[in-house]
C-alpha cells in the first residue's frame, strides 16, 4: 500500500516522498493550509535557530501573546503513532467507499440509532397538547394540528437539517462538538494546555483569508480576551449537556410509558398502575441491551422501525380517506392564529404539548458521529418526515369524528383488524426511540470528558470498525436507575411529557446560540441571515420554553433538579482541572535548577527507562521532583509522556506523536506530547508502545545528528532546552525520517516547481561525507547515545505515574473549600485513574502522590 506523507518547508516548497508500509491504514497526502501564527512562535519551520538562546529558561511557547497573523503553511507531521496497527478504518471517509449494499444496512441502522425518537412522537403529542387545551370544535383540531406540522417543518427540517447539522465538527454532533469548533478557531478554553503546534494539525482547518475574515477576527479577540465570556459560554455548554444528560432519563420514561399505555386501549381491565409495572421491566430490558452496542442493535432494530415508520403513513392514509381529508387544510397557517384567537391562554399552554412533536431533533445532531451527515439528512427528508406528516394528518381525521378520543388518539385511530400487530411494533418502536436518547447520551458524555469538563469514566467501544460506536456502563445503569424514579414517582404521561419538554427546549436554545456562533465566527455569513436565524428560532423557543415552565411544579421539576446535579458535577470537574493544571505550571522546575543538579539529577542513575506520564506540555513538572527526593535512585533514561486532547474530533495517525529534547544531551531526558481528538479510541499496549516509542527515539536522535552535522559544519553540540529550541522530526511507518525544522539543502537549487526530496538528498549527503572523511566525533557521540539507548531498554522499562491532589488553603473563601476539598476530592475519588486506561503489569509502575494547596 502506498502511502505519502508531507514535510514542512518553510512555506517555499514541499518534499514528498512515496513510502511502502505494510499492513497500515491508508493516510492521504496533506494540503497546505492556512493557520494563525503567534509572532513569537518557536516553533515555525523557517525560524533560524539560535544556539545562543538554548540554555534559556524562558517558555517561548506563550499561549497568551497577543500578536497574530494569518500564513500560509504547509502539511504538518510530527510523529509515528502507537495504534494504527491496532485501529483500522478510524477515518471518516471509510463509508465512502461503501457499495449500494452496505448503504442500505447503514440506512436501517440510521433508522434504529438516530430517528427513534422523533419517530415515535405522535404517540403521545396530540394526547398532551388536547389534555391542556380539550377540544371545542373542529377548527380546534385543524389548528392543533397545524401548530404540529410547522414545528415539525421548523424545528427538526428547517433549523436542525437544513442549518445545524452543518455545524458539525468534522461528522461529529452535540454541544460539546460545537465549543470544540469553537474553541479550534479561538482559544476560549480555560485550561491553559494550549500550544501553537496544535494549530498545525491537519484538522485544524481554517478559512482562507477574505473580506468576511475581519468581522471573525474583532470576534476571535473579543472571545479569547474577555474571561467573563469564556466563562459564559462554558456554562452555556455544560448546562446544554446536562439538558442532554436529563432527556436521556425523560425520553425512555415518556416513550415506554407512552406505548405501553395502549393496553388500557386494547384491554379495559388494565390499570394504570399495571402500565407502571409493565413499563419498569421494559425499560430494564432496555438498558440491558444496551451494552451489544449500535451496530449490532441498529442492524437488529433498523427493519422494525422502518416498519414502524411505513405503519405511521398507512393509518395515516387509511384516517384520510374513512374519516375526513379536509385536515389538508392545517398547511395553511392562518389557523395557527385563529387556534390562540379562540383559546388564548389554554393555547399557550398546549405549546409545551406541541414541542413533543419536534423531540428528537438534538438527537439527530448529537448521534452524528454514527453515521455520514448526509445520510441522515436524506433518510429524513424522504422517509422519517412524510411517514410522520401522515401520521398527523390520519389523527386529526380521526379527532374530527371521534374528539372524546384525544387521551389515547395513536392506538385509538389504529383499525381494529390491525391493532395488536400494531401495538408491539409500537413498543418495539418506543424501545428504540429510548435507546437513539440513550446513546446521544454516551456520545456528549465521551466528548466533555476528553475535553476536561466530566470525570474520566470506563467507556466501552462496541465496535472494531467505528470508533465512534460506544458504551459507558455507569453512565448507562445511572441512567436506568433515574429513569425508574421518575416513571414511579410521576406516573402521569402529561406529567413526564412537560419534563420532556424542559429538557429538550433547553439544549435546543444551547444549540441555537453556539451555532450562532459557528455562524459568526467560522462560517462568516452575512449578518443579517445569522440575526435572522437567532431571533427567529431563539424567539420560537424561548415561547415554547415559557409555555412548560408554567406547568414545572406538575412534577417535572424532578428533571430540573436532575440536570442542575450534572451542571454542578462537570463545572466542578473543570474547575478543579483547571485549577489544578495552573498549579502544576507554576510549580514546575525550572531549568536553572535542573542544571544545578548536573546531569546525575542529584542522585544515582540507575539502568533503565522511566516513562513519566503528567499532564503539562511544557516545562518539567514538579512531580519529577517529588520522585527524585523520594526515591533513593532515577532511571538513566526519562521520557515525559504527556497525554493531551486537543479540539479536534480525531488527529491524524501520522500527527500523533511530537517528540522534544530536554536538558542538554548527557541527561537523557525526553518529552513526548501525545496528542488526541475527542473521539480517537486509546488502546494501547504497553509493549507495542514501548517497542515503536524507543524505535522512533533512536530514530529522532539520528536525524537530529544529521541535521546538527550539516548546520553547524562540525561546530561542538551546544545544549538543547525544550522551553526554546526544539528538533521536530517525522517518523513514518516504514522507518524513514523526515526533517520538521528548517528546510535544509532549499537553498541548493531547489524551488517549488522541482521539489528536492530532503531525506534522501541528507542521506545522500551523509553518505559522501563517509565515503572521503574519517567519522567524525558526532558520529560517535550519536553511537554512544544509541548504545545507551539500548542498553537502557534491556534493563526494562518502568511507567512513573504521579498522582498530583489539590487542597484548599486554610485562609480560602468557604465556597472554594467546599469544592475543592470535598466536592472535587469525592469526584476524583471516585472516577477512573490515568493507570486504568494502561494496561500496564503492576510489577512494571511506580506511583507517587503529591499535593497542592490552591
């Protein structure tokens, strides 16, 4: 399989090289691409290096500078990566290459994932919204019945298909997706772990420079320079996740009692406390199955929702013509206002009623990660929004004959002929729907916590192709057991369905903002359509919103209180993350320091490698001192392993790793930053990482000798400090070594028509140099320093955690005390440690604890 990969070189030209790997996934060559550039970046390809500066312990990398410009650059490769022999297919083009075939299963699997939910709405929409407002005549019906079909047209068509479901972040949907999108274009994070190279990953993809760019650029500083808006828009984000969170628990509640409760239409001696009971043993089947994943259920549940759906238009259809088609008429919009002239107030209340309609709609978006945009949207537009448009028609001709039948309306327009088979696709249909709410769940919840913002949990990947396709088993159980205290407690469908519509109101208005945003900030479109597109759907929301709030103390209230905890556990978790990482920078060691202590570091340097796993990027961390006065010996070799998400759903596999020097060479201290999106799966193998990590530090070391060798042109080897200076290499697959620094020979002849390959002409160039000089000194300090790098190896490999905890000063305001020590300490307690995600014996860590006081 051929693969190409792409070097930096300066802007003036590229080198590229075609390369044999084998057994490896395909990696496509990178465009040039246009990126924001600190002025005082040092890291930029075509910066002269200045040995004078190498010993300087000044970090150069500050996140903070306030000068930029736009430029163009171009690919960006850092590293090797560890799992791409263990993770086939990880990129998003792999559906592309599906037959007709294998789209039609991921059709039936869209309808099983994604449109559970919406699909089943007319359950129980008309029973709600005519329980608030009851039935005076038939324009009441013909009004309802409008106000349903332009939400439906509104909200899940227009806003969510047409507008929103663009806003996603490379195939990936949710609130959390959008403050990525947000955060890859300004750095409105809050965890200062940003660094300038992550802005030339491949999938940081910015616009171009135009006319439009002034407007974002005002946004972009107005954004990164306010901390009172950072703030704003992370709450924002947290309280649409925890809205998420809560319609997770609402929609199996709402759905399962909903067609269950079609029995007291089919048998006259079922009571609704049997409706209860019957709905609890289905909703524990239902969070029991969860754990076979979606492929495997969406392909099982896929063919009966289908069904499901063409049930919908049949009776749709059949209603039209027995009972009355002149509900045709609700498509004229003039009886949306006539149905509030006639009912005024008990109109507004059956708002909250008439949104049930459009729930669904952020499960659309928040599911994207499952399945290609465009699938989703066409799978809408042409089967799941005519099926459910007859499906509200054939009710309302049924209302218009029969309008004492507005409490169970779906099962009691059902001819009779049909009714049981129609029933238990019903329940099946609303054991579907429960899961797409079900599963958007673990998505959003997977997203906030590579982003910092929820505690790290065990999270289940339910298939080798998808990576996207996944499991949380506590989150999944948590939600199972909420779910039965608010069917127990508020058993009143009317009840649950005003819950319903809190919570799916709230993440919409979230959704509405942080796309408003995306439109400003990245898409850049006139401002006009993006004025018009908030006020309108915000205004549209807001009404809705009004509407359910009057009714929370029915019981709904239960939902509020619900997503208020989960607000208050992933505020907590950030801002405790937060605190501590700013703590870990300030404290860590500074380089004057680790010269003192020369390059024994103060100790005994013991044979072997220690792999020092930290949260910083930069600087050498405090906890490495904590193992230097703790421990009575340090190994020879220490790499700094830095595990760091940045806001991309996934980095490219050749961009995964970025390998820095630290200290001068006779320390034999490296860093290495690994670098994650949201979604990338992690499944390391301590051997597999320790094999390929050493493999591509020898390689690293050679090329750095290479490049020493023909700059300096024999000048001594000065002392490299990873705060300044840094050698940037690209290792690929196959073992060849590409340079990331200064192109080189360019000067040689070279020029953009006719591009010099910059490996091969070094290796060409080392090799004269061998053919007519002795080898010289470097030559031998590079054997030495790969010698010892062996030799290290085979004494073993050791996995230095450090547990930093953080405690509040005595002289702390109370509120600070009480989150930091008890909240954020419970919380940290109680989720899952770093060491869990190595599978690492135990024979081969070594743990040491140490805390901060904030």
């Amino acid at each position: 399989m051929a693969e190409e990969f792409g070097a930096g070189s300066g802007g003036s030209s590229s080198s590229k090289r075609e390369i044999n790997g084998a057994g490896l996934s395909s990696v496509d060559s990178l465009e040039s691409r246009w990126v924001f550039q600190d002025d005082d970046d040092s890291e930029i390809d075509d910066e002269e290096d200045d040995d004078s500066t190498h010993l300087a312990g000044v970090d150069s990398d500050d996140e903070d500078a306030p000068d930029q410009r736009l430029i163009r650059t171009g690919p960006r490769v850092d590293s090797f990566d560890v799992e791409a022999l263990e993770v086939p297919g990880v990129q998003r083009s792999d559906y592309e290459d599906f037959g007709i075939g294998r789209k039609i299963i991921l059709a039936f699997q869209t309808l099983g994932v994604v449109f559970g939910d919406v699909g089943t709405s007319p359950l129980y929409t008309f029973s709600v919204m005519f329980s608030k407002a009851p039935i005076n005549g038939n324009e009441d019906v013909i009004g309802a019945l409008s106000l349903v079909l332009y939400t439906l047209i509104l909200i899940p068509l227009v806003k969510y298909v047409l507008v929103v479901l663009w806003a996603n972040d490379d195939g990936e949907g949710g609130t959390f997706a959008l403050y990525s999108l947000i955060c890859r274009h300004a750095k409105v994070s809050l965890l200062p772990n940003q660094l300038p190279s992550d802005a030339r990953i491949s999938s940081f993809r910015l616009k171009v420079p135009s006319a439009e760019l002034e407007r974002s650029l005002k946004i972009k500083e107005r954004l990164e320079t306010s901390l009172t808006l950072k703030k704003l828009l992370l709450i924002l984000v947290l309280a649409g996740t925890s809205m998420v969170i809560a319609d997770g628990v609402v929609t199996p509640a709402m759905s399962v009692m909903s067609a269950v409760g079609g029995l007291k239409v089919g048998v006259d001696a079922i009571e609704q406390n049997e409706v209860v009971m019957i709905s609890v043993a289905f909703l524990v089947i239902l969070f029991s199955v969860q754990k076979f994943g979606t492929s495997k259920v969406g392909l099982a549940v896929g063919p009966a929702l289908f069904i499901w759906f063409c049930s919908l238009a049949g009776i749709g259809i059949y209603n039209l013509v027995k009972y009355d088609a002149s509900v045709l008429r609700a498509f004229n919009p003039v009886h949306i206002y006539l149905y509030f002239k006639r009912n005024s107030v008990k109109a507004w209340y059956a708002l909250g009623g008439c949104l049930l309609c459009a729930t669904g709609s952020e499960a659309m978006f928040a599911d994207l990660c499952y399945f290609p945009v465009q699938l989703i949207q066409l799978t809408f537009v042409f089967l799941v929004l005519p099926c459910l448009l007859l499906g509200y028609l054939g009710q309302a001709a049924y209302l218009i004959n029969n309008p004492n039948g507005a409490e169970q309306v779906f099962f009691y327009s059902i001819p009779s002929g049909v009714f049981w088979p129609i029933f238990l696709i019903a329940n099946i249909a609303a054991l579907i729907a429960s899961r797409t709410m079900t599963t958007a769940t673990f998505s959003c919840i997977k997203q906030s916590m590579a982003l910092g913002c929820f505690p790290r949990l065990k999270i289940i990947h339910t298939s080798r192709k998808f990576m996207g396709q996944i499991y949380i088993p506590v989150i999944n159980w948590f939600l199972l057991v909420v779910c039965l205290i608010v069917v127990c407690s508020i058993s009143s469908t009317n009840e649950i369905g005003n819950a319903y519509g809190i919570a799916e109101l709230g993440v919409m208005m979230m959704t509405t903002v942080l796309v408003t945003i995306v439109m400003l900030l990245i898409w850049q479109i006139n401002i006009v359509i993006v004025l018009s597109f908030v006020i309108f759907f915000l205004g549209l929301e807001l009404t809705f919103f009004s509407s359910v709030l009057w009714s929370v103390t029915d019981g709904s209230w239960i939902i509020l209180v619900f997503a208020v905890i989960m607000f208050l556990i992933m505020y907590v978790w950030n801002y405790g993350s937060k605190l501590k990482y700013e703590t870990e920078v300030k404290q860590k060691l500074s380089m004057d320091l680790m010269r003192e202590l020369g390059c024994n570091l103060g100790t005994i340097r013991a044979p072997g490698i220690g792999l020092l796993y930290n949260e910083l990027v930069k600087g050498v961390p405090a906890i490495f001192g904590h193992f230097l006065t703790t421990l009575p010996a340090i190994h020879s070799m220490i790499i700094f392993v830095s595990i760091k998400y940045v806001p991309v759903p996934g980095v490219p596999q050749s961009e995964r790793f970025l390998f820095r020097r630290v200290c001068p060479k006779s320390y034999h201290i490296f860093r290495c930053i690994a670098r994650y999106g949201y979604k990338d799966v992690r499944k390391e193998n301590h051997q597999t990482f320790e094999q390929l990590l050493i493999e591509s530090l020898e390689k690293f070391i050679r090329r750095e000798a290479q490049e020493r060798q023909l700059e300096s042109d024999g000048d001594e080897d000065t002392d490299y400090d990873e705060d300044t200076s840094l050698s940037r290499v690209l290792i690929a697959p196959d073992g060849s070594v590409y340079s990331l620094a200064v192109p080189l020979l360019a000067g040689l002849g070279g020029s953009s028509n006719n591009p010099i390959s910059e490996t091969s002409t070094s290796r060409e160039a080392k090799a004269d140099m061998g053919a007519d000089q002795p080898i010289s000194d470097a030559e031998h300090g590079l054997e030495r320093e790969l010698s010892f790098i062996r030799r290290a190896k085979e004494s073993g490999v050791v996995y230095l955690l450090g547990h930093g905890d953080i405690r509040a000063r005595k002289d702390s305001w109370f509120i600070k005390k009480l989150v930091i020590n008890y909240l954020y300490a419970f919380l940290r307690k109680n989720c899952r440690r770093g060491i869990a995600n190595l599978s690492v014996p135990h024979s081969h860590l070594m743990q040491v604890g140490m805390t901060y006081m904030v």
